[in-house]
C-alpha cells in the first residue's frame, strides 16, 4: 500500500467510517473498513454520457469571476479547453478556479454567484465537441 492510501486508510480507522470512495476522473480509490456490510453484489455500469460533468475542486462559495471582473460562462456558450468557468473562494480567502475539462459546450450550470459549494460537487455540465 502506497504511503497515500496507508495515511487514508489510519484516518479512516480513527473515525466511525465504514467506506471511503475517492474518484478524480478516470483515477480513483475505495477502502473498506472491517466492519462494512459484506456483499457480492456489482452495481451495473452507468452508461456511457456525452456530457462532462465540471466538479467544485473545494469546498467554499462559488462566484463567477473576481470581483469587479464579468462573468465568464453562461449555458449554451462555446468554452475551449482549460477555459476559466468561475471560481470557488475557500475559507482561507484562495480562489481556485473551475475549468473546462475539454473544448465544447456548456449544457447546465448547476449553480450561482454566492452559492456554497461542496468538493466534488457538480457545477456544469461540458458537452465535448
């Protein structure tokens, strides 16, 4: 086990968690404790999307740009890849910024100026071109 996943999982040992699941793109993890539920069961595959989902990177409010700057995206605009969507103010005042993970479409956006955000939550959706 890499140094990662072993300091994941002592956390997890120290808390009342049965599962963590951690996804980022393709790349992802799940650990179980000892004391989760035993099953065999293997939930079907989600079919395939067109659409890209764009998830919060932190957790704070979500604006559309710094202030004082205009918003960058509305549904329906035409984005390039690594275009700047909005951003996300954490608590400790640093804005992260929300990209667009591949040129197309913006389809949905799922949130406003002000909004609290979770990580990991989605905030649009990207439709590739």
């Amino acid at each position: 086990m890499n140094e990662d996943l072993r300091a994941v999982s002592d956390w997890m040992k120290t808390t009342d968690l049965v599962e963590v699941v951690w996804r980022k793109g393709a790349k992802g993890f799940a650990l179980c404790g000892p004391d989760a539920p035993s099953t065999n069961l293997q939930a079907p595959p989600l079919p395939a999307s067109r659409f890209l989902p764009v998830p919060s990177e932190g957790v704070g409010v979500f604006q559309w740009n710094e202030p004082g700057k205009a918003r960058l995206c509305e549904e329906g605009a035409a984005v390039p890849e690594g275009a700047v969507l909005g951003i996300v103010t954490t608590g400790s005042g640093k804005a992260k910024p929300v990209k667009a993970p591949a040129a197309g479409r913006v389809v949905k956006v799922f949130v406003d100026a002000g909004q609290a955000v979770e990580y990991g939550q989605p905030l649009f959706l990207v439709e590739p071109a």
